[in-house]
C-alpha cells in the first residue's frame, strides 16, 4: 500500500468502520433429490457457508467458474432467493429475518444489473416505462417529477433523451445495459448488485460499462458488489477481490494482493489460465494448466473441494476441511498448504 | 499467382440475408488465403460477419441467406457453386467444424461412441471393429481419460470441457485439411479453456490440418495462431502475422480491439473503449463503415470507402490512414484552413 | 493502488441515436400505425374485412333478411339456389326443407353464432386465464388444486360435460354460453399456465422483483403482457371451435332452440339432405369456415401488432 494511497479516502482499509453488508454462515442448498420415494434426499450445496464483509464505499469483487455459487450469493444478497441458513446482514439489520412491507422498502436499497441485457427488460415496455418502474413502484416521484428523473437517470448513463420511446429491441446489448443500469440507479441504492454485467457484452464495449460503472460509483457513493467469471472483469473496478468455488470462498485479499501474490492453488489456476494477448509470451510464459473438470456440487469432494484439481494436494487435504483464516493482514485463505512469495512454492505452516 | 502451398482462396466473398425487412449483407466482399496447415483466426465482435463466412466455406448458410457472389476455392474446388449433395462428401473429410456449443452439436439420443463411429464410418473404408478402435484411440488423443468408458457413455453426462473435447475428436477422426473452429472455448470456464486450448496446441504440432480460428477473444489469438484476419461490418479491415499485429496494429479498429482487451498481468492499465456501438446493416455508415467509431476519421473517411490495400510484409490494411495522396491532402487542408475541399 | 489515482475515468460521449432512430422518432399517433400496419398485412386486411362483415350483418339482421326467420314458402319447399338449375330468383341462396329462405337465416343465425362464440370465448378465457396466471406464479398449493381440477375437467369428455350443465339448466343462449365457457376454460388455463412458468423465470421478471415490485404489478405489468399472444391464438381458435360445438350441441337438441336459429343448427338440420339437397347444409357451413378464416386472420395479425419488435418496420 502505497502512502498516496492513505491521503486519498480508502474505505475498506480500516477494519474498524463498520461494513455496510456482513454476510455469516450463508448457505443456499437446493433440493434436487428426484422421485417421491428415495430416501436420502440430494442437496445441490450452491453455497456452502460463506462469510463475507463490504465496507462502504468500496467495490467487492467476486470471483469464480459455473457452479461456484457467485450468482446465487448476489441473488440471496438481493433477496431474490431464500438461505437456507446463515445471515446477511445489511446496516445491521438481518434481511433474511425480513418480509412483506419491510423487505419491499429494503429494497430501494439494494438494488441489482443483471447479466443478460436482452433478457433483463420486459420486451413490451419502453424506455421510459423501464426507467420509471421503480420510481413508480415505490411513488417516490409523480408527473413531472418523474419524467424529469428518468430524463436526469438516461442522460447519468448517458443514454440520449431521445430513445425515451423506443423499446429494448431496438437497441444493442451495451445500450442496452445502461438502460439496466437507470434502472438500477433510480432509486438512489446503497449498495449495487452486479451479476456478470459485462459479460455477454462484445469487447470494445465492455469497457464502455465498466468506466461507467466506475464514474457512477465515485458520482453517487455507492457500494459494490461485482460478480464475474473471470479476473480480467475485476480487476479494474475491484478494491477487494473473493475468489470462490465450489460453495466456498477459499481466498480474499484486496486486488494488489491477490495478482501479485495468490496464496490459493486455485487463484494462480485462474490467473494463469488467462489467455494473455502478446503472441511473443505464448511459449515462454509460465503457467499452471488445471487438470481435470469442477465437481458437481451435489457431491462436493471431501476435505478441501479442490483437492481434485490441486497440484499440490496430499492426503491430509483429503480429509480435513481447510479453515479459513486470515494468513496475512487482509489476506484469507482456505488452503493447508498456501502459496508463499511467487508461484508454484509450497510453504507448510 | 497460384500458390502451391495454398489450401483456400476465398474471393470477394458475399453473403447475403434476404430478410423481410430488406437485404443484410452479412459478409460483404471478403478475401483471404489459407495455406496448408497454416493457422489462421478471424476476429471480430458481434455483427461482423465473421461465422457467416465460415458457414458459407462450410456450405451451411441457413434459408434467407445465399452466397450471391465470390469464390470459395478449395483446392482446385470452387465451393460457392457447390450444390448441397457435393457439399455433404467436402464436409467433415475434407473439411471439419467445430461449434461454440458443444452440447447442441451432439445428438443426445445416441452414444458418444456410436457419434464417432458413424463419422469415421461415413467417411473412411473401415470395419465396424478397426472404427470403434479408432474412435477410442482418438478419444485418447483428446485427452478424455478412461476413453473407453465415455465410448458408451451420452452426451448430457459429460462436462461442458469434456464434450468440446469429443467435438474435436470427431472432427479431427478424418484427417481434415483444414478445420474451422467458431469460438472452440467461448462457452468453457477459464480454466477449462486453458485445457483445451493447451489440447490444440498440441494437435496441431502433430497434424498438418490447417485451422481457421473464429473468436472475439484476442488473448486466445495470440496463444495458438500464425496469422489474423480482423473483421468489422462485413469486411476485413486488416490482415497481418500475429506478431507484427500484435506489436504494431494499423487499423484503428485492431487497435481499438487490442486496447480493449484486459491484460491480466498489468493491474494499473487504462481501461480504454472504443466509442459507440457496431453499426447495424440498416444503418451502414457510408465511407469507411468504421469511422463513427474511429478517433482518426477524417472529412475523406465520411465520404469515400477505403479499399484492402497492400502493405510491406503481405500485411493487408483497409483504412485511408495509409494513403499517400489522401494523407498529403488532409495535411493540405489542415495547413490552409478554411480551404473547402474539391 | 493506483487504480484509485487515475485521474479521470474517460469521459464517454452520450450514445447519440442513429439518422434512422430520428426519423422514426417521428410517431404518428396509434391509430394511424395500427392502420399502417394493418394495411401492410394481406390476410389482416382481409380478416378483419370478414368479420366487420359478419359483425354488420349480425347487428343489422332484422333490416338486411329478405324473409322472416321463420318464413315459409310452400310453393318453394327445396328449391336449389337461384343460380343453380332450377332455382327461383326470390331465394338467392335456395330454401329447406319447410321452404323457409336459407340466405335470411343464415343472417339471422350470425347473430346468435357471433353470441355464443365469442361470449363463451370470454367467459372461458377470463376463467383459463385468471387460473393459468395465478397458479403458474404462485405455484406451491394453489397450483396442485388448480391443475388437479384441470386434469379432472380433461378427463370428462367436453360435450357430455355440456349437456348435463344443460339439461340441469335451461337449454337457451345464455346457459350454452355459460355452460360452454366453464368447460373450455381448462384449455386455457392448461396453456397459460405453462407460458407462465416460462415467464416468470425470465430476468426481468426477476428484476422486476429485485426493484420491490408488488405480485399483482408483476403479474399485470410484465407476465400478462407476454403471455397475451398464446391467449390471443388460442381464442381464435376456440371462437372457431366453440361455433362447430354449438352446431352439434343444437344437432342434439340442447343447443339454440326454435324459433332462434344458429349456423350450426342449420347445418345439423341439412345432414338428412346432404345427399339430395346439397345446399341445405353447405352454405351455413360456408358461412361458419369464412367466419373463422376471418377470426383467425385478425388474430395473427393482432398477435403481431401486439409485438413491438413488430414496430418500426
């Protein structure tokens, strides 16, 4: 950490302020047992016990491969699902504990930018309509005033006011993210949900939404949380990154940390596994090629759940579930054997 | 002008969709060679015609659309008057295809095993018994442990990874000489592109097919092949070896793609885009298709279409940039303003 | 950590809309865009032309007969249509069995068949609707009765169904309505709910839900609206369907009784002449295939109209 870095506000450094989201113990288990008569009933482990802080101000990345739980976790943050257990709490207050009323109130709060942009916005409704939805849904403004917040929202998101009319077909998939993201923003959320927004968006603009993104974030003070397949999405708009798979986060550390030093197998795997754009390095560079597929997480592999990929793993990490711990300062790990001072060494604590 | 070497020779390629709504011309006058074994991508986002074109090399381009001009030479073969029957016998011997989708490419009622024996049977001289032995063998050679266990196994039970990997075994069972691959990895985890691109790698050094790449993805680019063909609106805007375009990209759009493209291992890099969207066929911009979006475009680009001119090396570049006369005229003008052009 | 002391993110221009965005930013008003686009459908045109048509003619029965309903002509009994060999020119369409004018009681039979079609066509889509909607979004409980209660109906064959409902009731229009509209409702409340299912799971009923929206507003504001073109279809079809049911049911005599006539009671009156007296029974089935040819056009039509990525072309 740089001493330039202090002067400017840094919000998550200090672990004394109070996080704005603290999430304990979650776990979403889906049941997927099939036939009325079978006994042993089967659990799909989305997630598997989690435990997550967001401070105010700063941007949460989240990280992992298919079936690691990154979109169920944003959707449990946002309520769109049910935990099975655990807690999430926000401004201290345990919103898995709320309903009805209360939770339709909450929810201004937290708002959510989905992945698909074509399939996010009802296709029979206009822009201006999309915009005005949860301005109306919540009668904080009426007539003018309304018009003139949409108007305000399209013009931060820096969509013109002429495409008010038109319907989503109409437009390409970055354009139309940014009529998501109004949406999003109109009710003046504390804490912004953000599933994969760039990700089915064409390169050259991908980048377009993520400056967006970032502009947006110092303009109204928001908190975020940004879920991704893969670092490269992260890595700019990320003051901390939470690298999961299978259920678990097995490590967390800020953005500097964790592509300058990863402690967990895993994250070398994926920071390596990025194809990186210079021919010249294509058969110098080092790289570590993950064997085998991800585990289904209906029948997660026992002790540590990556064991089966890790090139590392031994018996121990067969058996024993790997705590996580804070190894380093702001640096959690799940792992028996973490990575110590550059890649592919082994130090055993 | 006939390359000995030369495997394809698409020219002036046109695709055209003719939809209710008026004509697309998805590829619009596309030329490019592939040499034996040679591996080649062609890039582009969205729109730009780059799966149209391989669809139209394959002879696959579905109902409104029609290849309505251009050469598709294959050999001594011009594909693009080929009917659909002569199609079938080019079609996974001489050339193969592998999709995006792995899972919607194998037909989930039949066997992996029985899949790619029928492919091998169709197209090579063999018994049932030396096919089945080709087909594990081949299964091998992808890297699919216990081949002969996933022989019998379906589709839906394998992993995303694990059925891109039969897809390049079944298209890779008849010695192809050449092998189109549209977005091989796209639809694949990171780490499970890592393994397949490391797979291609590896087959490639060990066959003489040549591949013709398709993706957006530059970093995928830059790990596996010789030289790139860059596509926007229907057109190739640029065509170099991958080194001298990676090192030095001339078209603003290729730049503007580089740019883009997130560098894993520089944390502290601008995030640069390119402005605007993709032009939709309805509203082709005139001149060069790319100057909305270009940061260069000067008066001349808005009104005259730049053609693929030739560059040192056999490097193609479709932009007024690199045109004398139109360059010493814009410094012309900007010396005496005011001056109105023509 | 520089991230955070990069100086300016790039500014981005506003997307600015294409020459063709402004152009068509140029609305017209609705009406004038349904006509346009009504125009540039043939068979719209052409449906919704029969059915102005037939609507006309049902509305202004009294007026546009030339006879009475029940008129007879006993110097006339059978005769063939006027064109046809041996026809008289005072019945252009020819006349039945009790020589009463086909072609004044085909208009008068429009209006009770438009009656019953389409009114047993609400009652049955408002039921099938209500039911596909509520059981398909809510699901749990509500959902297992519902269905279970549509299997139950599907297991009865329709027209018996019918014909116990009538012979309980009194057999005239209004209980032909009624009881046509409760058993048919399962039709659409089968279909409607699978459009649901698939609905609901579309991100932006999730997001919907995400922004704090209420159940009822979803269900109003973005399920209704994407399920309204399966509605539209089947309602068409049924309109069709419904006017043949009616035809049987007054076959065997529980539907429109005498002196009330309907298509469908003509063309089970002209079965016993089909053979000899052609005509008896041809020209109120002609009159039944135009009509729902007719439905079925505007139909379709509608259901693209309903589309707006139909708009703008």
């Amino acid at each position: 950490m740089s001493d330039k870095k202090v002067e400017t506000k840094e919000p998550h450094k200090s672990n004394t302020q109070e996080p704005l989201l603290e999430i304990r113990g979650l776990k979403k288990h889906f049941d997927v047992t099939e036939g009325w008569f079978k006994k042993k009933r089967e659990y799909l482990r989305a997630v598997d016990g989690i435990d997550l802080k967001v401070y105010p101000g700063e941007t949460l990345g989240i990280v992992g491969e298919s079936g690691c739980g990154k979109s169920t976790t944003g959707n449990l943050i946002v309520r769109l699902l049910e935990a099975t257990e655990g807690e999430i709490i926000f401004e201290g207050e345990n919103l898995t504990e709320l309903d009805g009323e209360k939770l339709r109130q909450k929810r201004k709060d937290i708002q959510m930018i989905f992945q698909d942009p074509f399939s996010s916005l009802n296709p029979r409704m206009r822009v201006f309509e999309l915009i005005a939805e949860p301005l109306r849904t919540h009668q904080t403004h009426k007539g003018k005033a309304l018009s003139e917040r949409v108007y305000e929202l399209m013009d931060v998101v820096g969509l013109s006011a002429e495409f008010a009319q038109r319907f989503p077909h109409e437009f390409s998939g970055g354009q139309r993210q940014r009529i998501g993201i109004a949406r999003a923003l109109a009710l003046n959320p504390k804490l912004l949900v953000c599933d994969e927004p760039v990700s089915a968006l064409d390169v050259s603009i991908q980048s377009q939404i993520l400056n967006l993104l970032k502009r947006l974030q110092e303009q109204f003070n928001l908190t975020l949380v940004f879920i991704a397949h893969g670092l490269p999405a992260v890595k700019h708009i990320s003051d901390r990154i939470a690298v999961m798979y299978l259920g678990k986060v097995v490590e967390l550390t800020t953005r500097e940390k964790l592509f300058a030093n990863p402690m967990h197998p895993y994250t070398e795997g994926l920071l390596t596994a990025v194809p990186v754009p210079d021919p010249e390095v294509r058969d110098t560079r080092e790289r570590v090629v993950l064997k085998g597929d991800i585990p289904s997480p209906v029948n997660p592999p026992s002790g540590c759940s990556f064991h089966t990929r890790c090139p590392f793993a031994d018996e121990k990490c067969k058996q024993d579930t790997p705590a996580f711990e804070e190894l380093k300062p702001d640096h959690f790990v799940a792992c028996h054997y973490p990575l110590e001072g550059g890649k592919g060494t082994i130090q055993r604590s | 002008m006939k390359d000995e070497n030369q495997l394809l020779n698409v020219s002036n390629l046109q695709t055209h969709f003719f939809t209710e709504n008026g004509t697309v011309p998805s590829v619009d006058g596309v030329s490019f060679q592939v040499n034996k074994g040679e591996l080649v991508a062609i890039v582009g986002e969205s729109g730009s015609g780059k799966s149209v074109t391989s669809l139209s090399i394959m002879g696959l381009v579905e109902d409104p659309g029609k290849i309505v001009g251009g050469d598709i030479m294959f050999e001594d073969k011009n594909l693009a008057t080929y009917t659909n029957k002569q199609m079938r016998k080019i079609r996974g011997n001489d050339i193969a295809m592998i999709f995006q989708e792995p899972l919607t490419s194998l037909n989930p009622v039949f066997t992996i095993g029985n899949q790619l024996r029928e492919a091998i049977l169709q197209h090579q001289n063999v018994d049932k018994a030396t096919a089945k032995k080709m087909s594990i063998d081949m299964l091998t050679q992808v890297g699919i442990p216990r081949a002969d266990k996933v022989y019998n196994s379906f589709p839906h039970s394998l992993s995303g990874g694990m059925r891109q990997r039969v897809m390049i075994a079944m298209s890779l069972s008849c010695n192809p000489k050449l092998l189109i691959a549209d977005e091989p990895t796209t639809a694949l985890d990171v780490t499970i592109q890592a393994q397949i691109l490391e797979l291609m790698k590896d087959l490639v050094k060990k066959m003489d097919t040549a591949i013709i790449l398709i993706t957006h993805d530059l970093g995928v680019v830059a790990e596996l092949v010789d030289r790139v063909i860059v596509m926007y609106a229907g057109q190739v805007v640029e065509q170099s070896d991958v080194f001298t375009l990676f090192k030095d990209p001339k078209h603003p759009y290729t730049k503007g793609l580089l740019d883009s493209t997130p560098k894993i291992q520089d944390l502290n890099e601008e995030l640069i885009s390119i402005k605007g969207t993709v032009p939709t066929p309805a509203n082709m911009p005139e001149g060069c298709r790319f100057h909305p979006r270009c940061p260069h475009a000067m008066d001349h680009c808005i009104s005259h279409e730049p053609q693929l001119e030739t560059m040192e090396n056999g490097r193609e570049v479709r932009c007024w940039l690199f045109d004398e006369e139109v360059m010493e005229h814009e410094r012309q003008k900007s010396g005496n303003e005011g001056t109105p052009q023509k | 950590m520089s991230q955070q002391v990069t100086p300016e993110p790039i500014p981005e221009p506003p997307v600015e809309p294409t020459p063709e965005s402004k152009r068509r930013l140029k609305k017209s008003s609705p009406i004038t865009r349904w006509a346009k686009l009504l125009l540039k459908s043939k068979t719209g045109t052409v449906g919704l032309f029969i059915v102005l048509v037939v609507f006309i003619v049902g509305i202004f029965a009294d007026q546009l007969a030339p006879f009475g309903v029940n008129e007879q002509n006993y110097a006339n009994m059978l005769a063939p249509p006027s064109w046809a060999e041996g026809g008289t020119s005072e019945h252009f369409l020819g006349t039945d069995n009790l020589g009463r004018d086909i072609l004044s009681r085909i208009i008068y039979g429009t209006t009770i068949s438009l009656l019953v079609g389409i009114f047993s066509v609400v009652v049955a889509g408002v039921l099938g609707m209500a039911a596909g909607l509520f059981s398909g979004y809510y699901g749990g409980w509500l959902d297992t009765i519902t269905m279970r209660l549509v299997d139950a109906f599907l297991s009865i064959p329709n027209i018996l169904f019918i014909l116990v409902i009538l012979s309980v009731l009194n057999p005239g229009i209004l209980t032909l309505i009624f009881a046509i509209g409760v058993t048919n409702w399962v039709i659409y409340a089968r279909l409607i709910r699978g459009e649901v299912l698939s609905v609901k799971e579309r991100e932006y009923v999730k997001a919907a839900k995400s922004i704090g929206t209420k159940n009822m507003t979803i269900i109003r504001r973005h399920i209704l609206p994407n399920v309204f073109s399966t509605f539209i279809v089947i309602s068409t079809l049924s309109v069709a369907t419904t006017i043949i049911l009616e035809a049987s049911l007054s076959f065997l005599g529980m539907g429109v009784q005498p002196p009330d006539v309907s298509w469908g009671y003509m063309l089970a009156d002209g079965r016993d002449y089909l053979a000899t007296n052609w005509w008896l029974a041809t020209f109120p089935g002609l009159a039944i295939t135009i009509t729902v040819l007719g439905i079925i056009f505007l139909g379709d039509w509608l259901r693209d109209v309903l589309d707006p990525r139909s708009q703008g072309r």
